[in-house]
C-alpha cells in the first residue's frame, strides 16, 4: 500500500507539470476512446511508444512509476488467464483436461492487458504531475458548458478532486489500523480464507469510522469558511493555454490518424 501512486502527486518542473490541466484532462479523455483503435501490433506499438515518451517527460523515475503500479498487477494478470482460456478462435495450441488454449486467446490477452496498462499509466501520470486543485479547476472549466443544462459542475469536480486526494490518505490509514491490529495479534496473510475474510472486520470498521469522521471535519472546515458553492467565486489561478498544449493536441490528432489507417 505504500507504493500505491494512484492519486499522489509528485512534485516537479518537467513540461508535463507545467502543462495546462485541461490539456492533460483531454490527454486522457481521449487516450481512453483512441485506445480502443488499436488492433495489431502496429497500433499497440505506437500506443506503448506515445506511453512511454510521456512518462519520459515527466522526468519520473520510470522505477518508481513500476513499482506503484505494482499493486493493480492482480488486475491485468487475472485479465490475461481470463482471456486465454475463455476465447475459442483461432487454431488450438495445446489442450489439458478440460482447458483449451487457442491462438486468438494468446494474443487477446496480451493485446486487452498491453490496452490496461496504458489506460492505467496514462491516468496515473495525470494525478502524479497535477494538483488536486488544478485538476479541480481544470474539469470546472471542461465542463462548464454542462452548467446551462443545470448540472453542477463545481460541485463534481470538486467531489471528484476530493476523492483523488484522499485516496493515498486512505492508504496510509489502513496501513496504520492493519500494523496496530497486527500487533493485537490479528493475522491477515495466514489461514483458510473464511478466516482471513473475518480479519478483516477489524480493519473494515475503524476505516470507514476515521474516514466519516474526515470528511465531517472537512465539510465542518468548508462551512467555517463560508463554502456556498461555485456561484460567485473568482479564481486565485488563471489557467493559461500553451502552445505545447496545442501541439499535445495535434500530435494525438495525428495518432488517431495513423490508428484508423493501421487498423486491419
């Protein structure tokens, strides 16, 4: 739990910090629908290049990035073993017992698990070079012709900002309430699953206690501080458009191109 990245935010200079939020939002918006193009070798090829350079850019440690993503490794492996023996197409490899292994099965799961580890790097470098607050600011803005259809756009950006912030304070929490349950005498690695299962309840409890009691204190904060909402606030940072934004823009329009002509 300590190596999970998932909503940190790494501090730093690299081009990717000094991006627009609203760039990077779009980066991700669309990566997710473009990701779905690639069909071949040549198209995930080109994905894992533009995925790669991005990371590069963010002048991270590529080690470090490996390693916090180590903990959603569960995810892909269990996609990979789910696609190889349940798709039936393509000319049977090998067979034992009741499991069949097919051609078609092979390369969708290293196809579907290449097509999650770049949605999941990609998100995740979002949060680690953007603050809460720019990401707030970011999809306010995004999003703000939403507001005529009576949508509260505020109001969500700032729930979704909130959640990513939090998620690493979870973390710790848990890490801190399964050390002192441990030290009671609590095993959570060890036994039939019913048992592990049970352990659980322990860890469970005071973790949804602490994190109702945190966002009590917050919205107690909020109110203090006279929080009404979106109406009528002004904004301490302007968002400034760049031209590497704009050429952000251009090279995805360019990678969407060559997806659609690869595509087989």
């Amino acid at each position: 739990m300590n190596n999970l990245i998932i909503g940190r935010y790494v501090p730093g200079s690299s081009i990717v910090h000094r991006m627009d939020p609203r760039a990077k939002l779009l980066l991700v918006f669309i990566f997710v629908m473009i990701v779905f193009l690639a069909n071949n070798v040549w198209g995930y090829s080109l994905l894992g290049a533009f995925t790669l350079t991005i990371v590069l850019l963010t002048r991270i440690p590529l080690l470090f990035i490996l390693k916090g993503l180590k903990p959603i490794l569960w995810i892909i492996i269990f996609t990979m073993f789910f696609h190889v023996f349940l798709t039936k197409e393509g000319n049977l490899l090998f067979q034992f017992g009741f499991l069949q292994v097919y051609e078609e099965g092979i390369i969708q799961a290293v196809f579907i698990s290449m097509r999650f580890l770049f949605l999941i790097t990609i998100t995740t470098i979002l949060t680690l070079t953007t603050t809460p607050i720019e990401v707030t600011d970011g999809m306010e803005t995004l999003f703000g012709p939403f507001k005529k259809l009576g949508v509260p756009v505020h109001e969500l950006a700032l729930m979704m900002s909130i959640s990513l912030r939090f998620i690493p304070t979870l973390m710790q929490e848990t890490d801190k309430i399964m050390k002192a349950q441990s030290a009671r005498g609590v095993d959570f690695t060890t036994g039939p699953l019913k048992e592990r299962v049970k352990a659980l309840v322990p860890l469970l409890v005071p973790l949804f206690i602490s994190a109702f009691k945190r966002a009590e204190e917050l919205a107690t904060a909020m109110e203090a501080r006279g929080y009404k909402g979106g109406e009528g606030r002004t904004k301490f940072r302007l968002l400034e458009w760049q031209i590497k934004d704009t050429l952000l823009m251009v090279l995805l329009a360019i990678m969407t191109f060559i997806l659609f002509m690869i595509r087989t």
